[in-house]
C-alpha cells in the first residue's frame, strides 16, 4: 500500500489504494476529504485561517480557505463527485498558554473554525473531528473506507 506524506501547508489527493498522512498537527488542522463511492482521498494541513489576512499568500495550502478549495478542486479532477463528498478534522491545538485571552494567539481553535466554515460554503458534511486539546496530532487517512487513524502522544490511537 502507498502511503503519500502531506507536509506542513501542504495537500494531495489520492485515487488508489493507499494512505495520506502528515505528521505533528499542533495549531495546524488536517483536513480529510473523502469520496465513498469512488474512493478517493484528499487531506490538507493548513497552517492559518484565512488567506486575506496574510500579504504574503501566494502558498494556497497554507490556509484553510484556499486549501480546502483546492483540494476539492483536484478531487474532482480524479473523478470524485461531490454529492459523496464527507470530511474529518483533526488538530487545531493550542500548544502553549498565553495566560491572555488574546484572539490571535488561539490560532488553532481560529483554524478549527475557518476550516468548519469553509467546509460548510461549499456543502460538505463534517462527519467526525478530533480537535483542541494541548497536545499534538499525526493522522492517516485510508483512501479504502476514509477512515481516519488518529496517533497522539499520551492521549493514546484512535480511528474516527
């Protein structure tokens, strides 16, 4: 089985039998898109919320506002249909305490919510998450039934 890395502001889209996985989600959400009927995966790991926010913006998967659209976009160049389409969040952490209550700071709860919201534009059912905490976050996405392996340090392995 192949197994395809997504790095940081990163995204692919698989239509085979195999495995997306990125690694070490802290404030970054991962983004699981998956196709049940035509078995194709996608999964994005973005860093920030919102593309209008930043100057510098030219990477679309850095942000959860372009990345999902892209990802969606190549989804459906490998023949995904999107009245199958589903997603799975995982991450969003907030890795320090700031000991303020400063919006800025809590980027991933920011990013959860940017994520849900453009998921939500473009009519895709958010059927599982696993977000927040303190903790970091590595998933595997499974191209063959879109399960979505959870690994975590001191918070245990688990599947949604």
């Amino acid at each position: 089985m192949e197994i395809v890395k997504v790095g940081m502001a990163d995204y692919k889209a698989i239509k085979s039998t195999g495995i997306l996985t990125t690694l070490g989600l802290g404030s970054c959400v991962g983004i699981a898109l998956y196709d049940k009927v035509n078995k194709i995966a996608g999964l994005a790991h973005i860093m920030l919320p919102s593309s209008l926010e930043i100057k510098n913006n030219s990477n679309k998967a850095k942000f959860a506002d372009t990345a999902i659209e892209e990802l969606l976009k190549e989804m459906l160049l490998l023949g995904a249909n999107r009245r199958y389409l589903v997603a799975k969040l995982a991450g969003g952490s907030q890795m320090f305490s700031f000991g303020s209550n400063v919006d800025i700071l809590r980027i991933g709860e920011r990013n959860v919510i940017a994520s849900r919201k453009k998921l939500q534009e473009l009519d895709v059912k958010i059927i599982a998450e696993d977000t927040g905490g303190n903790y970091g976050r590595t998933i595997e996405l499974d191209s063959q039934d879109g399960s979505l392996l959870i690994k975590t340090i001191g918070h245990g392995t688990k599947s949604i």
